[in-house]
C-alpha cells in the first residue's frame, strides 16, 4: 500500500465537499471555492494506491493563527497510514501557530493526547425558517464597507480575515445582513447547503441585535430547514435557538492548540463554520 499527501487542486475542492457530505456534514452548496481561496496551500489529499483516501485543510489566517478541518478518510482506508499523515502535514503547515479545530466529542482524549485543549463546545442546532418582521436598522452588507465589518469580526475571531470575508459575504445564493446604529452592532450570512441553510456567522453587540438578524436571515429561507451552530457557552446565543423551537443534532468540542484566543465570546451568537472556524 503506497500512501502519499500532496495538495488539493481547486478542481478538488468538491471532493472534500462530498467526503464532507457523506459523513452527514452537510457543507453549503458554494463553500468549497471560498474556503480554498482563502489559503490555496492549505488543502490536502491523501492517495493510496493512486485512489483518494482522505482530505484535510489547514488555513493559515495569519502567521499566528490557523484552522484546521475537513478532516475526513474514507471508511476504506481508516486502518491505513492515511489518516496520521494528513495529520502531521496540516500541522506541519501551520508550525508555529495557535491551531483551532471543531473536533467529534468522541475523538477529544485524541486531540489532548496530541497538545490540543478544550475551550468550550459547539452545538448545531436545526429549526425552520419563516417570515419576520425585522428592525429597519438592518441593512444589506453590501452598502457597508468591507473594511468596516472586518473591523468588526475582528473582535469575535482569532485573526484579521480580509480575504475570506470578501468573498463570504458575496457567495452565490448567499444573503448576508447587518444591523447598523450609527456602526456596525452586529452581522450575519446564511447560505444554502445540500439539505436546507446554515446560517454563520451571527456575531452581534447583544442578544437583541443578534434576534434582529437572525429574524432577517431566516426571512430568506421561508419553510426551509436551517442550522445554526452555537457556542454553548454563550447562554444568550442558547437561549435564542431554544425561543425558536430548535431542537439540537450535533456537537463538536471547540480546541485549541496553545491557548484560548482573546475573543468576545458574548458577541458570538452562531459561529461561522465547523471547516474554517
């Protein structure tokens, strides 16, 4: 058996989509591209025998901070050396950096074992959209300043994220709102995925603002399913799936490498995504 890990070409990008979907990750429609053009480096394929085997991406966002996921093998090839060498090449690509990871609850000892801490856990949460009436302080992003709102995102993520935002909050079939009151108090984007929405981020000033753009986003998505994925720490951000009737169907456990980042955990009401972070 002849394993080897090279990089993904963009062509490829829908490979780890569909790995990704096959193991009921449901990943949006129109990830893939964003997520590859946000660090074209930092995407792996492991080869056994000329067949893929596995998958892997390790966005390096600064020089200080890094994400891994899509960490997914074919269940041919869980027993082989597939696995542990895309490990070691997502971490060796991110060497030196703060590396967060939303990793199974099943593997936590796996990840403690080799350095990675727990910060908190990640609950997804399902529901249904419908139509609300909203504040009329809630705005498209596209009249607002890119800049501005990465200013914003930048209290609620590890790492300044130019690049990704821009073409976040543009994707194709995408809606992306933000409540302004005299500056940004918050934004969010929902997207669709091959079954239903996902909505990430909601990152907001407070509960009510976070409500206010949460009503907007699924406002977009009438009788259509929606995920939100949630810190569960943050018992505001619980406490407005729960005033929706959402019920909960996955969780990951949030780690990371060398140290909780110095983030505003109370402005996260849903975070972005289980892949980048």
């Amino acid at each position: 058996m002849n394993c080897k890990i090279r990089r993904m070409e963009l062509a490829e990008v829908e490979i780890a989509s569909y790995l990704a979907y096959r193991e009921g990750w449901n990943p949006g429609v129109n990830d893939g591209l964003v997520f590859y053009n946000t660090d074209e480096n930092g995407f792996f394929i492991a080869e056994v025998d000329g067949r893929v085997a596995g998958c892997i991406s390790a966005v390096k966002y600064s020089k200080d901070f890094g994400f891994i996921g899509f960490y997914i093998i074919d269940k041919e090839f869980r027993k082989g050396p597939a696995g542990t060498m895309l490990g070691l090449a997502a971490l060796k690509y991110l060497k030196n950096c703060n590396i967060g990871i939303d990793g199974v609850l099943s593997r936590i000892n796996n990840y403690q074992n080799i350095g990675f801490k727990l910060a908190y856990r990640n609950i997804r949460y399902e529901g249904i959209g419908g139509h609300y009436k909203y504040s009329s302080k809630v705005f498209h992003a596209s009249v607002i300043d890119i800049e501005e709102i990465s200013n914003y995102d930048s209290s609620c993520f590890p790492a300044r994220r130019e690049k990704f935002l821009e073409s976040w909050l543009k994707m194709v079939h995408s809606n992306s709102f933000v409540y302004y009151d005299e500056k940004i108090r918050g934004y969010g984007v929902i997207r669709p995925c091959r079954k239903g929405y996902k909505i990430g981020p909601i990152f907001a000033d407070n509960p009510l603002v976070a409500d206010e753009i949460y009503k907007a986003l699924v406002s977009k998505a009438i009788d259509e399913i929606v995920y939100l994925d949630v810190p569960e720490i943050n018992q505001a951000a619980v406490d407005i799936a729960m005033k929706y009737d959402m019920k909960k169907v996955f969780e990951t456990a949030r780690m990371y490498s060398k140290y909780e980042p110095l983030i505003d955990i109370n402005k996260i009401f849903r975070i972005t995504s289980f892949e980048l972070g």
